[in-house]
C-alpha cells in the first residue's frame, strides 16, 4: 500500500515539474487570413518565460522578415516603432497581437488561406548569452470583420 502511494505522489510530483530553469512556452500562435495583394499580416501569438529573456528574433517561411512592432501614445497619437529586440519578463505572459505589442509578418510570399499552416520559429537569448530556440506552427484564420470608429456604426468586410 506504501508504495502504491509513494508512486501516486512521485507521478504527481513530476508532472508539475515540467518547467526547467530556461524554458520558454508558445501558445495561441495564428495568422489572420490575407487578401490578394496583400503585403503583411498580423501573427498572434503568447510566449510565458520562467526565467528573464529577450526575444531575439521570429522568422517564418512565408514571409521575407517578422518585426516586432511596439505602439505607444506619444503627444496625444499613437506611434509604431520596429524594435530591435523584446525583454521578456520572468513568470509572466507577453501577448502579441493586442494593445502594445504586435508581431508583423512584411513582405507575404504566398496568400494565407484558412486552414493553412506556416511555420514559425522563435529565438530568445537569457542574460547568460544562451539561445534557445522555438519551432511553432501558425493557423491560419478567418479574419475578423473590422469596425470603422468615425461615428457610424457601418461594417467593412476586408476579405
């Protein structure tokens, strides 16, 4: 009976231990579908650190470059400015592709269309100089409808 129990917490134990001192986690990785002639598209996409980090780089096979891509309200406007790099915070969650922080694809090489994937790899660098990298893969989904906010309540539909 000891050990029966013994094995149950050692099961338990290990299953929460999954995180090692340097890992990095990906998750809710999409693209919104592209229209013809389209030249860039938002990737969405989560990545949680357990230790400090920065990210180095993002690349994909269907676009020329990914930018990282900051916004912030400077003088009453908001301004976009490409960044280098991004400090990633330990035990936290940095969201791309809502309010700040977004992650655009330039430079489209073929359409995205529902359903299709495109591979996506991360690179982030820790204060010991050591990369990791991340292979993930995008979905590609429907793109939402957008709002026109200059006082009607009218509907584009971009596809």
């Amino acid at each position: 009976m000891m050990n029966k129990l013994f094995g149950a917490l050692l099961i338990c134990l290990s299953s929460a231990s999954w995180a090692g001192p340097n890992d990095v986690m990906v998750d809710k990785v999409w693209v919104g579908e592209s229209v013809p002639g389209q030249n860039s598209a938002t990737l969405e996409l989560n990545i949680t650190t357990v230790k400090p980090a920065r990210l180095v780089s993002v690349v994909s096979e269907v676009a020329e470059r990914v930018e990282i891509h900051g916004v912030s309200k400077v003088g009453g406007k908001m301004k976009v400015r490409v960044v280098d790099g991004l400090r990633l915070p330990a035990h936290r969650t940095t969201v791309f592709g809502s309010k700040s922080l977004f992650l655009i694809m330039v430079g489209l090489k073929k359409e995205l269309n529902v359903g299709d994937k495109a591979s996506v790899t991360i690179v982030v660098e820790y204060a010991n100089k050591r990369r990791q990298t991340i292979a993930t893969e995008a979905t590609v989904k429907k793109m939402a409808l957008s709002y026109r906010h200059l006082g009607t309540d009218e509907v584009y539909d971009h596809r």
